[in-house]
C-alpha cells in the first residue's frame, strides 16, 4: 500500500455563488480527503476566496459556463495531478456525507468497477418531499429506457470516478442536463458501475437554492435539441 | 374531396422536416449551405411574386389556396420559423465553442498559478 486512498482521492467541487457555507464543507471535506479543486464558475460573490481559505485549490471559469462544464474542468484539472486515481464529484453547499464519499472510494478501490453513483433511494435516510420523488422516479425510469444504465437515481451529483471513467466521460451539456448525460456516457463507454446509497442532508441552505420540479422540462429539452 | 389538400400536405411535411432538424445533430458544412440556399430562395421566390403577381394567385390555386396573398403568409411563416431554429442552432453551437474557449482559459490559469507559488498540501 503506497499511499493511503484519501491521499490517492481528488475531491471535484463545482462552485457557484456558495459564499455562505464553502469555506465550511471545504474545511470539513479537507479532514479526510486532502485534495480538493474547487471550480469556481464564475461567481458574483466571494466563493473562490472562501474556497481557497478553506483548503482548495481553485480553478476559475472566467465566465459562468454551468455545472457541467465546471465538473469537466475538474475532472481535467485533476487528471493532470500526480498520483490521483480516483475522483469524487461533490457538491459545495453540503449537501453530501465525507463518509459516503470515502465508503464510494473504498469500493472504487477493489478495481472492478470505473464508477461508483451514489443513491438517495437505496436505504430510507434521505428524506425529499413528495413532488421531488415523483418527479426524480420519472426521470429514473426515462433514463433507464433512454441509455440501458439502470439506476435508481439519476440526478445525484456525488460520484466516485476511476482514471479510465474521468477520462471518457464526455460533458457537453452545461446545464443541469449534464447529470443525464454522465448517464448515458456510462452506458456508451460501458462502464462497469455500482450503485451505493448515500444520504443527503436537505438543509434549509440547500433547499433554497435546490432546483426546482420545472426544471426536468428543462433537462428533457436539453437532452433532445441540437 | 378536400381543396387545401395539397396545401396542407406541403406545410406539414415542412414542419417534420423543421422537427427533425432540430433533434438530428446537423454538420456544420451542409448546415451552413443548407442556410444559404434557402436564403436565395426567398429572394429569387420574392423577386418572382413581386414581378409577376397573378403567378403567386395561379400558384395559390393550384395547391389549393385561394388567394397568392395567403400563400405568401403561409410561405413567410415557414421561412420565419426556420428561420428561428437555425438561428437556436448556431446559438448552441457557439455557446458551446465559449465554453471549450473558457474552461482551456480557467485550466491554463491554473496551471501557470500552480507552477508559481502555492503550497501543495
């Protein structure tokens, strides 16, 4: 064993207008995983400052490109560091669990998978409310017919990748639809994947600044128009 | 028998077609052609109809329509929608070229600041 996995681990923290609690979950996430790039997309308010005083590196988009395009960049940032092998995608306004991230890593570890998604709906501690559900089942099932991927959640931003996934995975929709699209990229690149449950914390903060329902319109037309 | 048949065959059709336009991804060579040969169409179609008026009727009747001055409508419709669609195209195309410009700027930043002075942890 060379290096512990933590050490072995890039945390990819996509940024945006998260002024208020980055500095926290970065310093929190820095007590397990000592590396994290945060990609700032082009924020009005102070993030990348807060990041960087919370422990990340930040890379910043000169522009506001959309989460997709900021996990990509990344993701690029990340593969060019010595010694990364393994790459989370986790979200900045705390909404993700250090331990689940660890727990996607250690499996990622055994080698037989390339990525590892994390699940609300595998065990009963995340809970959303009724319309969010529906709304995410349905989009489940679309995916799962659309790209063959069988998953149970299709929009959730906490994903362990290996090298090999970091480096095929396409991203080209820069909205939210990019969550659909590492769908159907884990599906046209064949990657082995798993499933683990993981739980998010709906805080007030986060649920202020969730995505509304409406915007599954706005994916689906994303997904389909050129 | 239905009159307009002809008429409205030709509008649907044009419709699908705009359909699956919008969901086909389109290369930018024939896309770009595709464009300009319409364009040149509605001008030579617009010369004609201005030169030659009763033609627009004749043609009118022919396909169904009574009058060259709603075909004209139905015709301005047409080019005025796909006109909208190539117009969304080339919009997402050129959103998409910013954001390869932006995120190779924020990566080669990085780099340079990398190389410079900060700590690694």
């Amino acid at each position: 064993m060379s290096a512990s996995l933590a050490a072995r681990t890039w945390l990819i923290v996509p940024l945006y207008n998260e002024s208020q609690v980055v500095r926290e979950v970065i310093a929190e996430a820095r007590k397990t995983f000592p590396h994290i790039v945060c990609v700032d997309d082009g924020s009005s308010d102070d993030s990348a400052n807060e990041a960087r005083l919370g422990g990340a590196v930040v890379v910043q988009h000169p522009i506001n490109l959309g989460q997709g395009a900021a996990l990509r960049t990344g993701l690029d940032f990340a593969l060019t560091q010595k010694g990364a092998d393994f790459f989370v995608t986790f979200d900045s306004d705390g909404q993700h669990s250090v331990d689940d991230a660890l727990a996607m890593v250690t499996r990622l570890s055994k080698g037989d998978l390339d990525i590892v998604v994390g699940s609300r709906f595998l065990d009963n501690r995340t809970k959303p409310g009724f319309v969010k559900v529906v709304v995410l089942k349905l989009a489940v099932k679309f995916e799962n017919i659309m790209t063959g991927v069988k998953l149970t959640d299709a929009h959730n931003g906490l994903r362990a990748l290996s090298r090999k996934a970091a480096q095929v995975i396409r991203i080209d929709q820069n909205r939210m639809a990019h969550a659909s699209e590492i769908v159907s990229e884990i599906g046209r690149n064949k990657l082995r994947y798993e499933e683990m449950p993981v739980h998010l914390v709906y805080t007030e903060y986060s649920k202020s600044k969730g995505q509304s329902v409406w915007n599954s319109v706005n994916i689906l037309s994303d997904l389909f128009l050129k | 028998m239905d009159s307009q048949l002809w008429v409205k065959i030709l509008l649907i059709a044009v419709f699908v077609i705009f359909a699956v336009m919008l969901v086909l991804p389109g290369r930018g060579a024939r896309h770009l052609a595709v464009r300009r040969i319409a364009l040149v169409l509605v001008f030579a179609v617009a010369i004609v109809a201005i030169a030659y008026p009763e033609l627009l009727n004749s043609l009118a009747n022919l396909v169904g329509v009574g009058r060259g001055t709603d075909l004209l409508l139905y015709g301005m419709v047409v080019v005025l929608i796909g006109n909208i669609i190539s117009t969304t195209r080339r919009h997402r195309q050129m959103e998409r070229e910013v954001t390869q410009l932006a995120r190779a700027l924020a990566l080669s930043e990085a780099s340079r600041n990398e190389s410079g002075s900060r700590p690694r942890g």
